[in-house]
C-alpha cells in the first residue's frame, strides 16, 4: 500500500567540538557547545535508538508492529533534546548555531512523528476497507443468485448501505501526509461505487438495458480507482515529498557545523 520510506534522520549528528581556550567570547561560545553536547550526549542511547528505528521503518504489517513502540520513544526522545536545548541561553556569537540546532532538532521530531501516526493510521485505513471486500462477494453471490433485474436492484441497495459505514470510518480518519493519498483513493472509490451501485439498481428497475451495459462498466472501473494512474502518482508525491524534507534534515546539519566552523575561524 506504501512504499518503503528512506528515512535516515540525522539525530543532531554534528561535531559540536569545543574551539579551545582564549578570550571571553570564544570561552563563552565553549561553554554554550558543552552544554548542548551535555543535553545530546544525556540522550545518546535512545538517539541513536531514533535513527534506527527511522531507517528500519517498512509498511508490512511485521514492521509496523515491530516500530510502533520505538517510535513513540523516538517521538519521545525528540521532544525532550527539544525542550533541553530552548533552554539553554546562548551567548550572541552561538545565537545562529542554537537556532539553527533547534530547527534540526524540530524538523527532525516533526517526520519522525509523522512515521509514528503512520503506524497508527494505516492499520486503521486497513481496518475500515476490510468490510468492503465482503461486501462485494455478498454482491456477487446475490447477482449470480437474483432471477430478476429487481432482485438485482435489492442486491445493489443492499452493497450500497453496506459502504455507508466504511465510507464514513474511513473520513474520520486524520491521516498524516504520507497516508493522505491512500486516504483519498480510498474515499473516492467508496463513493463511486456508492454512486455507481445506486445509479445501476435504478437503471435495473426502469429497465433501461443501454444505460445498465453502460453502468456496470462505469461499476466495475470504479472498483479499480486504487490502481489508477494518478491515485499512484499521488502516493509516490507524497513519498517524494516526504524523503525531501529527509534531505532537508541532512541539509540542515551540514548549516549547523558550516556555523562551528565558521565560529571556529572567527574566534581564533
């Protein structure tokens, strides 16, 4: 339903080295970087924890269950390197770099957030399209058994109610952006087939034989939006959207030790 997401978090993996001794700014500067390697080096074990379960992350029903509780902690983990660092007051010079840790720290606890709600909406997704898979063999065994174009008609209302609760399971659904596309295709194909089914059983009772030949096909195409061309380049967008903001993270932590550096020559 979702391909692998290449997730490969940084986790404020930057050398936040010392630049020695010397001057109050410099001493000032050394003494805002040993707190901030005090604050990430408290939270190694469960950070290094977060870029593993980011980078093992799959959609298999095996991996969600497997990822689930370590993502929470990596959720976790995020939020209180976050909160430890707005706390430290940084001296003028180290500003940029403190603003530019808190951006890495805040983007990266925002994706890997967005992997924990997919773990806990795409087995929901899951859950609500199950009864429409029987749904639509109760369809067919009641067509193949139905003598008549009404009795036909019934199976059709009777496949149509059926969707009502699905359809509306699946729209309460606050799905993350990466889920967003399933989510949508989803309630488009629950609608279509509602309309469809509905448009088809009164064509059977009118006995409009041209426009039923019509219908089903219409019925049968709108079982197959999953597959379409542009519900799949939705969900490969949102994916490519995703791995961006990944890239993002990498980008980031490059700014954050092309500032060490920077403050390293400035403050020789």
């Amino acid at each position: 339903m979702l391909a692998r997401v290449a997730a490969a978090l940084a986790v404020v993996a930057v050398a936040l080295t010392g630049c020695g001794g010397g001057g109050d700014r410099r001493d000032a500067v050394d003494e805002y970087v040993r707190e901030a390697n005090t604050v990430q080096n408290g939270l190694r074990r469960p950070l290094i924890d977060v870029a593993h379960a980011t980078r093992e992350f799959g959609t298999s029903a095996s991996d969600l269950e497997k990822e689930r509780p370590r993502l929470v902690t990596a959720t976790r983990t995020l939020a209180t390197l976050q909160r430890r660092l707005e706390r430290l007051d940084p001296p003028p010079d180290a500003r940029r770099l403190h603003r530019l840790l808190l951006r890495l720290v805040s983007t990266e606890r925002g994706l890997t957030e967005e992997l924990r709600r997919v773990v806990v909406v795409l087995p929901e997704l899951d859950v609500a399209s199950r009864p429409v898979a029987a749904a639509g063999k109760r369809l067919q065994a009641e067509l193949g058994a139905a003598k008549t174009g009404l009795a036909q008609a019934a199976a059709l209302d009777r496949y149509r109610a059926a969707l009502a609760v699905p359809l509306g399971t699946v729209r309460a659904v606050e799905a993350p952006p990466l889920l967003e596309p399933l989510r949508a295709t989803q309630i488009a194909t629950l609608v279509r087939l509602r309309r469809t089914a509905a448009e088809l059983a009164v064509a059977l009772r009118t006995r409009r034989a041209g426009d039923v030949t019509r219908l089903v096909a219409d019925f049968q195409a709108a079982a197959r939006t999953p597959e379409t061309l542009a519900a799949q380049r939705a969900r490969i967008a949102a994916i490519e959207a995703y791995n961006k903001r990944v890239e993002g993270v990498a980008k980031l932590a490059a700014a954050v030790q092309r500032e060490r550096d920077r403050l390293d020559r400035d403050l020789e």
